[in-house]
C-alpha cells in the first residue's frame, strides 16, 4: 500500500522511532512519501533543530542522509500535553504534501 503523501512520527528519537524512520526513508519512493514531519519534545534544553541534528548522525541514517536531508523536517510538540504543548491555536496542516499517516510511538517520560 502506498501512502503517497506525508508522514507525521512521533517517538522518532528512540530505539522503535528510529527504526521506522529508517524504514520510511528506505522505503520513501516505493511508499510515495513526500514528507516526514518529527514530532518532537523538548528534553534536556536542547532545541529542536539540535535534536534534530543529532538524530540525523546516528550511524544508522549513513546511507540515508540525502534523503533523510530531502524529506524531514522537525515539529516541536508533546504528545502527552494539551494541544501538543502549543501556546498557539494550529487550525490547518501546514504543508503542502497532503497528510496521509500519523505513527503515535510516543512513551510516557520516565
């Protein structure tokens, strides 16, 4: 089944997480995605594009930065909050790829 669309993740920076965000971006021409969007939480003072960063030099993403580089982009958001932890009200997708699949891999903090 193709998705041919974007893709939201949340729980991309764990073990599980990292494991289909490999996947997606293995996969991304033969599932039709256009866009991942990370959802990911504050932690540790870190910002999102240090987080973010982060992620993308973990050796597993090494064949993968091209199109890791091409289709993710970072949203600061906590599942676990009230409207994501947002102080603003987000009324519409903020993209131009039509959202298609949200992966919920978000664990509750320890």
């Amino acid at each position: 089944m193709r998705i041919d669309g974007a893709v939201v993740l949340t729980g991309a920076t764990g073990f599980v997480g990292g494991g289909i965000l490999f996947s997606l971006l293995a996969r991304a021409e033969e599932l039709g995605v256009m866009k991942i969007v990370l959802m990911i939480r504050q932690r540790s003072g870190k910002t999102l594009d240090e987080r973010l960063a982060k992620l993308r030099e973990n050796h597993m993403f090494d064949g993968l930065r091209e199109t890791f580089d091409k289709l993710v982009v970072g949203l600061e958001g906590d599942v676990s909050q009230r409207n994501f932890g947002w102080t603003e009200n987000v009324t519409s997708w903020p993209h131009q790829e039509p959202l298609k699949v949200v992966f919920n891999l978000h664990q509750k903090p320890v």
